[in-house]
C-alpha cells in the first residue's frame, strides 16, 4: 500500500493548480524525467530535494552544491519511491550532475538574513548563478532552468545572457520562480476571505520582491463580496512582504526555506507535466515577455512539450492594481538591468 505521505504530497500538488483541471500522471505512463537540483544541500534545497524524490514523474534526481551533498542523496534515496538518486559535490562532478538532465533547479546560494533586501542577495548570489548557468549551457542545453535563487528579478537576465553568450538562450525554457507568491496570495486570501484554501487560486503578476509582487486579488477565485478595498491592500501588503515576515519570525536563523521548497516543487511538476505532455497547464511565472514595455514580467504562462507555449495578458485590473502596476515597473526595471550589467561585465 502507498504510504499516506506519498499520497498527501501528490494531492497537494494536484491541488496546486487544481482550478487549471491538471492531472497527475502516474509513474507507469510517465517517461524518464531527469530533474537536477543545483544547491541541494541548503536550506530550501533538502526539503525540496524530498519533495521532488516523491513525485512520481521524476525518474532520475541529480543533487548537487558544493558541500554536503552525498549524505542528502543517500538520505532522500532510501525512500521507496521512483526516482534513482544521486549525489554529487564540488564544481569537478557539475557536469555528471547536469548531464541528461530535463529540469534543472536552481535554489544555490545565501539566504537572506534580518535586514536584508533581495538587493543586498545580489553581489553573492550573482556570481554563483553565472557560473551554474555557464555549466547548464554546456552539459544541458535543452533543459528547462527553474530559477530560485534570489534576486529572481535579476538572476533570471543574468541567465539569459549567460545563455546567449553561449548560442544556447531558449526564453521558453527559462523561468523565474514566483510560485511562493501564489502559494502566499492564495493562503491569506482563503484565510481572509474564509473560503476553502484548495479552491483558491490568485494570479501573481510582476516580479519576485517588495513592491514588485502584484496579487490580482480582483481575479482571485472564488470571489468574495465580503473583502473591503483596506482589506485588499492588507493582503497585498502581507503577500509582498511575505518573505520578510518569516526572515523576522525565524530571528536570524533562516529564510522561507520549506515554503519556498513547497512552491518550488509545485512549479517543478507542472513543468514536468508540460514537457510530457498533460493538457491546460498554466502557473505564474516570470519569463522574457511581451505584456508590458519591460523584457521580463511574472503572469500566467501555458507550459507545454518545449516549455512556455503561451503567455498570457494581464486581464482585468482593478484601478488599485493598475496603480500598484505602474509603481512596480521602475524598480523592477532597474532589477532586470542590474542583471543585465552584471553578466555583461563578469
């Protein structure tokens, strides 16, 4: 019999965009998927690295950093699930790591600290993704990169011009991750609008810190009457300030790691989904786009056999919204340009 958590987890990934009508496909029809996780040793990599063990769409779990790595795998690989598990540390074994690979997630780097912006992330964190993405572009080229690693707003256009420099860009296969938004939208909203969390869903638009996160609460599902234009901004407020909020509860011991875990294994299954071929997948995501003046922007996004099919337009806004729109672009702006700079100049 399959244990309980097994089926828990794969419920509350069914559940994670249920509203799109995505299925789960079992692990006899699934073809072989090799997922790498690029960082699997920290704070948002073991417990994702468990999370994507248990997914049955996963056939091959490549985990690597710098550090550590060994002891996660042999861990995570006595669980009696699918996946073939394997770990690997320092920079000599990244190619083996990413060789093959279908989907490769990135979590590596610091996390942040009390008094920290995603900002001050940026001189660390910069650098190390430069140096996987350089890696991704010559041992797996085709693979769909799930970007975690902070500053997404910037890190994301760090990749793709790593990748263009390289002759290896594909903008359907490179993806800020902004799940945790959604995740955070969803929950407060169900909370405060006391409607059942799974039935839930809220578009997330814009980027992936501060002010530049845009809940469309106005699209939010099911709707409720009952939420007042201060309560809207509360809710926008505490989804834009969600990570801070757990940065200051964990006292300087630790970011939204499992969170940010739990949304990073949403995102990972529904591309998944999409590279095999399951119908009407859409997250939120932040990819190279057309909807608004800036090169990258967070909206819903079709996923599909070769990444991002569709992205879709903003819809509907509410006057509160198209406000929070424009004051997004200018910071959000300068985020994707500082990336831009960075791996132009490095």
């Amino acid at each position: 019999m399959r244990s309980f958590l097994v089926r828990s987890v794969e419920s509350a990934l069914r559940r994670g965009g249920a509203s799109y009508g995505r299925r789960l496909f079992s692990s006899d029809a699934a073809p072989e998927r090799k997922v790498a996780i690029l960082g699997a040793a920290g704070g948002i990599g073991q417990p994702l690295a468990l999370l994507m063990k248990l997914n049955p769409l996963v056939s091959s779990l490549s985990l690597y950093d710098i550090a550590g790595t060994p002891g996660v795998a042999a861990d995570v690989s006595h669980i009696n699930t699918r996946a073939q598990v394997a770990g690997y540390a320092c920079e000599d074994q990244l190619g083996t790591a990413l060789e093959g690979s279908d989907v490769v997630i990135i979590p590596a780097g610091v996390p942040r600290k009390p008094g920290m912006t995603r900002d001050d992330l940026f001189k660390i964190n910069a650098g190390i993704v430069k140096s996987l993405c350089t890696a991704i572009a010559k041992y797996c080229p085709n693979a769909v990169v799930n970007m975690i690693s902070n500053p997404v707003n910037s890190t994301v256009p760090i990749a793709s011009e790593v990748f263009k420099k390289a002759g290896t860009y594909d903008e359907k296969k490179l993806f800020g991750v902004t799940t945790l938004d959604v995740v955070r939208a969803k929950t407060f909203y169900a909370g405060k609008a006391k409607v059942p969390v799974a039935d839930v869903n809220v578009p997330v638009v814009g980027g992936h810190a501060g002010i530049t996160i845009l809940p469309l609460f106005s699209q939010a599902t099911p709707v409720s009457n009952d939420l007042s234009h201060e309560d809207i901004k509360a809710l926008t407020k505490r989804t834009q300030d969600g990570g801070t909020e757990v940065v200051e509860a964990k006292a300087g011991k630790g970011s939204a790691t499992l969170s940010m875990a739990y949304a990073g294994a949403i995102f990972a299954d529904a591309c998944l989904k999409g590279l095999n071929g399951a119908p009407d997948i859409v997250e939120c995501s932040f990819v190279q786009s057309s909807v608004t003046e800036l090169p990258f922007f967070a909206s819903k996004v079709k996923l599909g056999k070769n990444g991002v099919e569709e992205v879709f337009g903003l819809g509907s806004l509410s006057d509160y919204e198209k406000e929070g729109l424009e004051n997004l672009k200018p910071e959000l702006k300068a985020s994707i340009e500082k990336g831009i700079k960075f791996a132009q100049e490095n």
